[in-house]
C-alpha cells in the first residue's frame, strides 16, 4: 500500500471515530420528547384498588400449581365499562408461546373486549399505544393490531428512534451503519421472542439489537385508570404482577403523560387525547402522583434517602441493578432501617433457561455491603416470572408506594425506556397499606404455600464470576436489563 493510499484510510477511519463518537454523546445525553419523564401532581383522592396476579404451588416442583389472575379482568371489566374512551399504552401482546402449557389467552381476548366495545359504540375514541416489538421491529404484522384498526381503533407504534440510547457502543454502530438499510429483506433469522412466532429480517433484528422500548402498561377510561407490571402476552399470563387502579382528577395527568407519546410519535401537535371534567378535591385519605422514566428514580431515591432507623422498606421485583438504588438501599440498611426484599431469581425467560443476571450478583452486593442487615427472598417460579415492580416505604406512620412498570436497572429509570409508575403517600392504618401488607407478609413468610425461598437458594460459587461479568456488563453498559 502506497503512502498516500495509508493517509487515505487513517484520515477515513479517523473521520468515521470522530463521527462515531459524537453520534454517542449526542444520542446519549439528547433532549427527549416533549412531555416524556413526566411528574404529576400529587392528587387527593379517597379511592385506590389492588389487584394480583400470583402461580405459586407447594413445592419447587410444581406440585399443586395455583394460578390467581385478576389484573387483566379487571382491565377487561373496564373496557365493558367505558362509555367515552379507551385509551391503553401496553408493550407486549402476543399470542406465542414455546411452553407445553395452556396459558390464558391474554391478547386474543382483549381484543376481542376492545372490537365488542368500538362495535357497540362506533364513535368511541379507542386508542393503542405499543411497541414496535409487537411487529417484530417491521418485520412481520400483528394479526391482533391488524383486527384493531380494521375496525377502526387508533393504533399507534412508538418511535422509538426519538428515545436516548442505553447501549452507546453498539448504538454507535447502529446510528452510523446498521440503521441505513435493509441489509437482506427476507425475513429469516429466528426470533428471540418464541420460535412460533415469524422470523426477523436483518434489519430487524440489528434495531431489536439497540435495545430499548415503550415498557408503559397503563389503561385509562374517563373513570378509573389502571398501572400495571402486567402485559397482555399470553405467555406471561402466570407471571406474578401488581397492579393499581385509581379515579378522579388524576386521569387528566395519565392521558396528559401518554398524549406525549401519541404526539411525539404521529408528529401530531396539540391536545390529541381526550379528558375528562372534573373537580379537584382537597378530600380523600390518599395522594396519588403518576410518574414516568426517570422522575420514577428520583420519588425513589428521595424517599429512600430520607428513612431512618425504625423505617421499614419492602421490595417486589423483577430486576434490580441500578447503581444509585444499589447505594441507597445500603447506606438505609446501614442507618437502620429494616429493608426486605423479594426478587425474582432470573433463572428462565419464557421457558429458556437464564443466567442470574443481574439479581444474583447484586444480591450478593447488597448483603455484603450492609453485613448482611438487608434481608432477601427469592420467589419460587415454578412457572413464569416473578414479574412485580413493588415498593413499600413505610417512614412514621406514612407509607409511600411505587408500582408499575419499572423495574430498578437503569435502562428503565435513566430516561431511556419509556416507563409508567404511580406513587401513592398513604396512612399506615389505611386499607390499601394493610392489603399490601398481606400480600408481602403471604410470600415472606409462606403462609400458604411455598412462595419464596432462601436467598441461600441462588447464591452458589458462580455468583462471584457473575458479579464480574455484572460489572463489565454495567461499565461497557452492554445490558438488555
């Protein structure tokens, strides 16, 4: 190679780094959506609903399997209901499923429950906020969203492309290269999410490869709205969920947070999803506040922060990793205050089987951080996933709560994914706090069934190789957590 042809290729693979780089900072730190990581007001109101979804059985092999599904009756009950609206933003829904068991049939019949509703009422405003996981990234149609605006539903596939990367070195690649073709139309890689369902075509799959997502699952109607951890995926169906319904004026802000993602994503402007009339009240026993990304993490960590000893802080979760909540909960355990926690064990995805990550690691973390003062159950998935996104802070005789869609890693609480919790102040004596209170003393303590287990029971000789590989995970930020 000639000297001038060398200078040619270092000055291009030069000006691509550079490119590289900045493309990086930029669709890291970029300015996000207009109305995207929302915080409400906090809203007087004297009625909030639990509702649960829990498989559990009496042993680790399954014997006596129960399943108690209630959330998406709910939701179906709500639709049956509405009269003016139906406004839902839910990830994933989907029929398919690898397993050899009958799982609920979750997709096919909320949409038959929304194609009764618009048939009943033809002028209805329903509108279907979802992910483009749900056509597997362009890849194939969903015959379920196909249905939904045959008859004349707005269905609505987040851009995601607007949203900040959570995933720089690989994202850099996609932004400057993968992204700007379709590199082979055919669709014919496998698809990660069941083997029944339709292939990837390449271009696909390098966009599903830049993970991130509308991870919202919340249901609105003009008289109640619902935030839930619960997809209408049929295999999810036996996952364990939480899910709270509320009323009154706090619908405005729920349809305010998902009109900007409606609007960022049509390019439509203005007032786009519709409201209702109704007064605020200075009366009612709780506050409620719905908040999205990262205002999540920033009610957590404020009400984390300030517990002190004799403070008790429970936690359900899928998955726990962010390094900021890791830290707090710590330094709480370290002041004092009481703090359990029940995790999923990360061990199978849809029948797969997984590797711990990140539970297990930060598990070990966690104890060895406050001398074992933090106290931790694993739930005993003998089917499905301990799916939750439950938090109790119990400070005085105030509790707050977070529940919804977020789980505590940073793709879900740094501003990347879209995500949808409501938090609630409550008075320790009210009967929200002590049916959530049930519902976590019945799996810490068994007393029915054999819900959690040990925390023994998944730390092993591999979690330290594990918290290796955690680390370079979170340094590299090459997660799909």
């Amino acid at each position: 190679m000639t000297k001038r042809k060398r200078m040619i290729m270092w000055t291009a693979i030069g000006v691509y780094f550079t490119v590289y780089i900045g493309v990086i900072i930029y669709h890291t730190y970029k300015q996000l959506p207009k109305g995207i990581s929302y915080e409400g007001e906090l809203r007087k109101t004297e009625d909030i609903e639990v509702f649960t979804d829990l498989t559990y059985a009496k042993n680790q092999d399954g014997d006596g399997t129960v399943h108690e599904n209630y959330i998406f009756d709910e939701v179906y009950s709500m639709i049956e209901a509405a009269e003016e609206f139906v406004v839902l933003d839910l990830f994933l829904m989907d029929h398919y499923v690898d397993q050899d068991i009958e799982f609920p049939k979750i997709a096919e019949t909320l949409t038959t429950k929304l194609l009764d509703k618009k048939k009943e009422n033809p002028k209805m405003k329903i509108v279907f906020i979802t992910d483009p996981l749900n056509t597997g990234y362009g890849s194939y149609e969903s015959k379920w969203f196909k249905k939904l605006v045959d008859a004349g539903v707005e269905v609505v596939y987040t851009d995601l492309d607007q949203l900040r990367d959570s995933m720089p070195l690989y994202s850099g690649l996609y932004r400057t290269l993968f992204r700007w073709g379709d590199i082979g139309g055919k669709s014919w890689i496998p698809n990660a999410m069941s083997s029944e369902a339709p292939k990837l075509r390449l271009a696909s799959y390098v966009t599903l490869m830049n993970v991130k997502a509308n991870h919202r699952k919340v249901i609105v109607t003009e008289q109640a709205g619902l935030v839930s951890s619960s997809n209408p995926h049929d295999a999810s169906g036996f996952h364990g969920n939480v899910a709270l319904k509320v009323s009154g004026t706090i619908i405005n802000d729920l349809l305010e947070a998902e009109e900007a993602v409606f609007n960022y994503s049509t390019g439509q402007t203005g007032q786009t999803l519709p409201r209702i009339e109704v007064q605020e009240t200075n009366e009612g026993q709780y506050r409620v506040q719905y908040v999205t990304e990262q205002k999540i993490k920033d009610v957590l960590l404020k009400n984390l922060t300030s517990a002190e000893k004799g403070d008790r802080v429970r936690i359900g979760m899928y998955f726990i990793a962010e390094p900021d909540v890791v830290k707090a909960l710590t330094k709480a355990a370290k002041r004092g205050v009481e703090i359990k926690l029940i995790l999923d064990p990360n061990e199978n995805s849809f029948g797969n089987d997984k590797s711990g990550l990140p539970n297990r690691p930060v598990v070990q973390k966690l104890l060895e951080d406050s001398e074992e003062t933090i106290e931790v159950r694993w739930y005993n998935t003998v089917v499905g996933q301990y799916h939750t996104k439950l938090i109790m802070i119990e400070k005085g005789e105030t509790v707050n709560i977070l529940n919804g869609s977020a789980n505590l890693t940073e793709r879900t609480l740094d501003n990347y994914n879209l995500e949808s919790d409501l938090h609630v102040i409550a008075p320790k004596d009210s009967e929200l706090v002590k049916e959530l209170d049930a519902y976590f003393e019945r799996l810490w303590k068994n007393e029915d069934a054999l819900y959690t287990l040990d925390v023994n029971e998944y730390q092993s000789a591999m979690t330290r190789p594990q918290r290796v590989i955690y680390a370079l995970q979170e340094w590299l930020k090459l997660t799909s957590y």
